[in-house]
C-alpha cells in the first residue's frame, strides 16, 4: 500500500481554510447526516477511494495521534486540541458544532505556527550554517526509498510536481550543474543519471553543484552576503 506522501504542513493549511470557508456544508455529499472533520474532508487520504481505502496508519495525521489511540477504528478522532484534552472523539459526544469547529480552528492555526516557525528555523540554521562554517550538505536524490522532497536534507518540503522550485541533473563524470551528462558518458546508461529538486524557497538561497570527492552539495547562491541578510532572504521567501 502506497504511504501517504504529502506534507503535515500544507495538508493543515488547506484543512483550515477549507473549514473557514464553510466547506463541510457547501460539500457535503450525504447532506442528511453531520459531517465529520477530516474524515469528510478533501485532505481524506481516503476521500475518493471509499470502496479500497488505505489503511489509516499510512496517512500523515497519524503523527499527531498519540500512540495509545493510532490503532482506534478512527485514529484522528483522537487527536488532542489542547490542555484539557479535547479531541473530536470528545466533542462529538459533549460539545455542539460551533464549539467543534472554533476548537479545531484555533488548534489548526496554533499548529501551522509552530510547524512554520520550526522550519523557518530549520532553514535559518542551515543558511546561518553554510555561511558561518563553510559546512557542507549533500543533496538528497529526488527519487529514492522514502518519499520524494527537497534536496536540501534540513528542509521537510515533499515534492509536487506544480509546487515551483527547481531541478537538477547529475550524471557521474558531471561537475556542472542543471545540464546533461556528456555524450562520452552514455555508456553508463540512464540509471547513472540522478535527479535533484530544490524547492522554491530553497532554490531562492542555495543550489546544487557537484564535487568529486563528495557528490552533490548545497551551496549558498550568495555566499558574500553577511548571515544576516541570507536569514533575511530566507525569511522573505519563508
């Protein structure tokens, strides 16, 4: 069974702005019964596939379901909203619909913050890092075991095929980078190729080159900017 490869962050966003705008009623497709927060939901893993769907341990809400609950019939039901412990488990049982979609809103929004300040400070660190110490980070294939995101190591950014950024191309006698491996090179066939994909806030502060006694590496693409004013781009484009 295919793993959910999409990312916690945009799935959140979109959840809370499909919730503001009302989207539960102006979508519901069985208008005779409630409507159910994320089960009845666009960012449903299993929203169009009802007759075969996957299993909810592959979905990637699973990581906010506490460990004692991800076996439950429906895991994300019971994920936590605040201190007191609320869940959807729990206000379906006691709370009304109001009260329901302001505790998922407020939860949705405090959780967006904290994931985007953490990659913001995710970014931060590794620009300040290559900056600072000339520390060097190899690039992640695109193509691989695990699911397909950044080259950048640090950055958790999954890749979509319309979500910008840029690509890259490498093949093994290659010290350049975006273009094709030299014709001298064919005999070693298209498997030798690798691919790379910088995400588009990424792609805007560092690129991929590719070293001999290494492999490919993140550069900054202006390493003469003092920390600070890379930080700042990397904010800007955050």
């Amino acid at each position: 069974m295919k793993k959910d490869e999409r990312d916690l962050l945009d799935v959140l966003i979109f959840e809370l702005e499909f919730l503001e705008k009302g989207g539960y009623n102006r979508w519901a497709r069985e208008p005779w019964r409630p409507q159910f927060i994320f089960e009845d939901s666009p960012t449903c893993m299993n929203r169009n596939s009802k007759d075969q769907p996957a299993p909810c341990s592959e979905c990637v809400l699973m990581q906010l379901v506490p460990p004692a609950f991800r076996q439950a019939k429906i895991p994300c039901r019971h994920i936590p909203f605040n201190s007191d412990g609320e869940t959807l488990d729990s206000l379906y049982r006691w709370g009304d619909e109001q009260q329901t979609g302001e505790t998922v809103q407020t939860w949705l929004r405090a959780i967006i913050a904290r994931l985007e300040e953490e990659r913001g400070a995710f970014r931060g660190d590794a620009s300040k890092r290559l900056a600072s110490s000339g520390e060097r980070l190899k690039g992640i294939p695109l193509y691989r075991k695990l699911y397909p995101k950044c080259a950048n190591p640090i950055c958790p950014t999954a890749f979509h095929w319309f979500g910008g950024g840029k690509f890259f191309r490498f093949g093994p006698a290659q010290v350049s980078t975006g273009g094709s491996a030299p014709a001298s090179d064919s005999s070693k066939g298209p498997q030798q190729v690798k691919h790379f994909w910088l995400c588009e806030r990424c792609s805007c502060i560092f690129t991929l080159v590719y070293e001999e006694q290494f492999g490919v590496e993140l550069k900054l693409l202006r390493p003469e900017l003092p920390i600070t004013e890379a930080e700042k781009m990397l904010t800007t484009h955050n």
